[in-house]
C-alpha cells in the first residue's frame, strides 16, 4: 500500500510520519531545532538547522522501512538510489507544510542563513511607515489584507532588514515565507508558498488572491522576488532530483506536494476544508477555526471596490485566512480564526484565586458536584476571560477580565464556572448563525478538553454537539488529505473529528436556550468593561 511521507515543520520541531492510505500512522520521527530570542524583540532560526531536522526525520523513517520505494505519478515503484535505504515501503509522495510568516530569504546559491519568524517584534516602527505610506496612496493596508498587520508583518520585517542589514538581501533567488516553502526551493523546484501561508504576511490582497505590488515596492520588496502562488489546497510543485535526494535523501522522482501552512493543514486534519466546517482549541489560549465559502465573500475588514472596509467586523478582530482549492467547494474558502488570548491560563488563574488552588481534576469534581446540584444552565454570573488583555470578539491589549452578578450566594465553584462560561461565550461569538439545520459536531482539541464538565458547558454555551479529539497528528494528516487529491489516490483518510470512535456530548436544550439569551449581554460586556478600564 502506498504511504505519504508527511512533514511538518513547525515552531520547535521538525515531525514527519509515513501515513498509510487507511488512516494509519505507522511511523512518526521527531527533531527540535533551535530558536534565537532576545529582548529587543529578536526571533530567528537558522533555515540550516531545518534543512538538518528534515534530513533526520526522513532518514529514520526510511531506515526503519527497509525497501521503501517510490512511486512517481502512478506509475511502478522505482528503486531508491540512496544509500542509506534499502527499500520495502511504497511511498507515493512527499508532503510539506509548516510555521507561517515567517521572512526567508533565499540566496541564488546555498543555504540561507537567516529566517526572522512570526512572533519577532523589531519591526514596529516599519510596520507604521509603510502603514502611513500606504495610507498616503489612498489605501488601507489593513483592509487591502483583510488583516491587522504590526510589527510582524513580513513586509515591516522586510523593510527593517533593508535598512539594518542589507547584506542578507544581496544576491537573492527571492524570498519565501516559511520552512515549507524553503526546503521546496533548496530541493530546486522553485520559489513557492501557498496561499493560507501568503496570508499571513501583509502582501497578499485579500480580493485577488495576489501579491500586492504597492505593499512590496513600499517594503522595498521587487514583486519580482516573491514566490508563485499554488492554487489547490494541496499541488505538486515538482519531483525530486539530485538536489533533493542529495538534500533530503528521498527518492529520485518523488512528487513533492506543497500543503497549506500549519493553520490550514490542522484545520484539514480535524475537519476538513469545506465551508461550514470549524473546530475549538481549548489550550493556554483558545481559538475558533472556521472555515468560510469564497463565493460572494471575502474576509471581514477587506476593501470593497471603493477602497472602503467592508463588512461588520474590523480587520484584526478575527485572523482570515486564503485556503486553496479542493474538491470540497467550488471557490477557494476562506479559514478564519478567532483567538482567545486566554482559555486555559483563565481556567489555571480561577483555580488558584477561587478555588484554593485545586488543580484540574479537583475543579472538575467540585463541578461535577454543582451539576449534580443544580443541573445544567448558566451559572447566574457573566464573566470575561480576558486576563492579559483580548483579541476576540475585540481586540484590547488593555481590557482585563471581569465578572458581572456576584451576590451573597455566590461560590467559589460559580466564579469558576463562570470563568469557562467565558471563555466559551467569547468562542461562540465567532459561531455563524444556525440556518435551522442540524448543527455538525464540534470538534475540541488542546488541553482544555479534557474536562468533561467543560466539554458540557461549551456544548451548552455554542448550543452545538461537541466531541474531544487528540490533535497531535492533525497537521500531519491534513497533509495527507490535501496530497491524495493533489495525486488523484483513493484513500480511506477521515479528518479526526469526522472519526467515528470520537465521543459527542450534545447539548442540554433548555441549558442552551437560556445562554442563547445571555449572549447580547456578554457581548456587550467586553464594551462596558473596556470603558470602565478606561476610567481608571
């Protein structure tokens, strides 16, 4: 049976694993590399260090698969020429995908020395001039991108390297924006970076789908440099040759199929990629991913024909997010993010201050205890979770968390309740609004789901079926599902949370229709509270 060789290059890590066409993960490898942090602001890693990680994950897989074998576009496996492998295993292709927004730039010969990631802040005062130049032309770089765009954009991030070490920008093949797309052009097959991960980096119109000419030449970026845009959620951008064989030591020929970035391949592996589809991560943060059609649409906060925002909600509210296309829907859908700075770090926060410092398992007792008391239904309290400021459903560094309704008769396990009450109020107002039907299950990954008694609240809350899944292999799976049908392979691949052994809780009726009627109050709590934080 023919296998995937799925790699994901993320924050920390390289993982991979070679995943069978049933649904099985066989094998996985794992590598770290490492990350340089300083207190200006500095995160960068050495695109070195990734190319080091890939070879290793990949040589352990193969090594513990004597006679693997490739098969190029169908047709009979071809022997693998490198040494180290003897062959026994079929592997149809190798799969890309990993961190976002990351500022690569790739010289016309050898490895790159320098990759400035997501989370590095130097480039503020960048990010407000181009902001103002751009404002100057008559346009809203925020609304152009669909997204808030600071210090981390990669044009800011460009135009501060510019200015501070023009060096590493001489001589270049171009420039990319992530590992994925990095190892696809030091295996020789090009510059190219998918959509989801184009997204992310400040230069790609949110309308069009496009690299944004007045967005680069501002970053002082020739549009020339930026890689080619793939189209279907997951393409084969090339077959491997000597370079990549030499590089990575897979088999000469083997289909190289870029997947979207990190988000998008999760998003795949739990749900999928059709309109509709969403699920919550409950970790020290929290988020909403939901996946919206194309058609008619664009992401909240893009420029309309005049110029002028459109839709209700600003940019910067919600991360939106350009998928590609697939056999799922019709147009390219948009993944739209709504991110809770705490979920997880409130629930941690409420333990201690409320609950004698209980740790997870005792909380859920004493809420188990409360049920069992009271039954299902609000908790008489409106708590906001926003500890160390917000992003949705507003975006407030300076906002702090509250709780409204406190009375002589209140707990400490009300206050707790409360507080995951929160969290799952400020994730549903980021569901769509039901259109009657039945609405799908509600897929729960992080750690947050492991508390059944939550699980409940946050069915109850978003009025929708939940089910836990364990997310670990997502991204790893998502690659897989986007690459058999880049490759036209018949599969029995499932998304996690379509997996038949994932346990549903549905939600109490009369539990959900009283938070229904809470959620205008505890949307406009996040106001109150922000003018009060004001007063202070």
């Amino acid at each position: 049976m023919p296998h995937l060789l799925c790699l994901d290059l993320g924050t920390s890590a390289a993982k991979a694993a070679l995943l069978n066409l049933d649904g099985t993960v066989p094998r996985r490898a794992e590598a770290p590399y490492p990350t340089r942090h300083a207190a200006d602001g500095t995160a960068e890693q050495d695109p070195r260090d990734w190319e080091r990680a890939a070879r290793a994950v990949i040589a352990e897989l193969l090594e513990a698969a004597p006679d693997a074998k490739a098969s190029v576009d169908g047709a009979a496996p071809a022997p693998v020429p490198a040494p180290d492998t003897a062959p026994d295993v079929e592997v149809a292709a190798l799969v890309l995908t990993g961190q976002m927004q990351d500022l690569v730039p790739v010289p016309r010969s050898g490895a790159a020395r320098l990759a400035i990631l997501y989370s590095d802040t130097r480039a503020g005062a960048e990010a407000e001039e181009l902001r103002a130049a751009l404002t100057a032309d008559g346009v809203s770089w925020d609304a152009l991108t669909g997204n808030l765009q600071d210090a981390t954009s990669c044009a800011a991030m460009h135009l501060r390297l510019l200015r501070t070490a023009p060096e590493q920008l001489a001589d270049l093949q171009g420039v990319v924006f992530g590992p994925a797309g990095y190892l696809v052009a030091r295996m020789g097959l090009g510059l190219w970076c998918d959509p989801t991960t184009a997204a992310t980096t400040g230069l790609l119109e949110a309308r069009t789908r496009d690299w944004s000419p007045a967005v680069a030449c501002a970053a002082g970026l020739d549009p020339a440099l930026l890689p080619a845009l793939t189209g279907a959620a997951g393409q084969v951008v090339g077959h491997a040759g000597a370079e990549a064989t030499a590089l990575l030591g897979v088999p000469d020929g083997l289909p190289v199929v870029l997947a979207p970035g990190d988000a998008g391949t999760t998003t795949s592996g739990i749900v999928g990629l059709a309109p509709g589809d969403a699920y919550v991560y409950l970790g020290t943060s929290g988020w909403l991913a939901s996946v919206l059609p194309g058609t008619g649409t664009s992401p909240t906060g893009a420029q309309d024909a005049g110029g002028e925002p459109d839709g209700d909600e600003p940019a910067g509210v919600s991360h939106h997010l350009a998928l590609g296309t697939s056999s799922a829907t019709a147009e390219p859908p948009i993944l739209r993010i709504s991110a809770l700075l705490s979920a997880g770090a409130a629930a941690d926060w409420a333990r201690q201050a409320v609950l004698d410092g209980a740790d997870p398992a005792r909380a859920d007792q004493l809420l188990e205890a409360r049920e069992q008391e009271r039954g299902r239904g609000p908790s008489g309290l409106l708590a906001l979770p926003s500890i160390v400021g917000e992003r949705f459903p507003v975006r407030d560094g300076d906002l702090r968390g509250a709780v409204l309704g406190i009375d002589a008769g209140t707990r400490g396990i009300d206050l707790y309740a409360a507080m995951l009450e929160g969290v799952a109020h400020g994730l549903a107002h980021g569901l769509e609004q039901p259109d009657g039907t039945s609405p799908r299950p509600l897929p729960v990954t992080g750690g947050g789901a492991a508390s059944a008694p939550w699980l409940r609240i946050l069915a109850d809350v978003t009025g929708q079926p939940v089910r836990t899944v364990d997310g670990t292999d997502a991204a790893l799976l998502g690659c897989a599902l986007v690459a058999t049908e880049a490759l036209g392979l018949d599969h029995a691949l499932v998304p996690l949370g379509a997996r038949q052994e994932a346990a549903t809780i549905d939600p109490d009726p009369s539990a959900a229709a009283q938070h229904a009627a809470l959620r205008p109050a505890h949307r406009a709590l996040y106001d109150a509270a922000a003018r009060v934080q004001r007063l202070r």
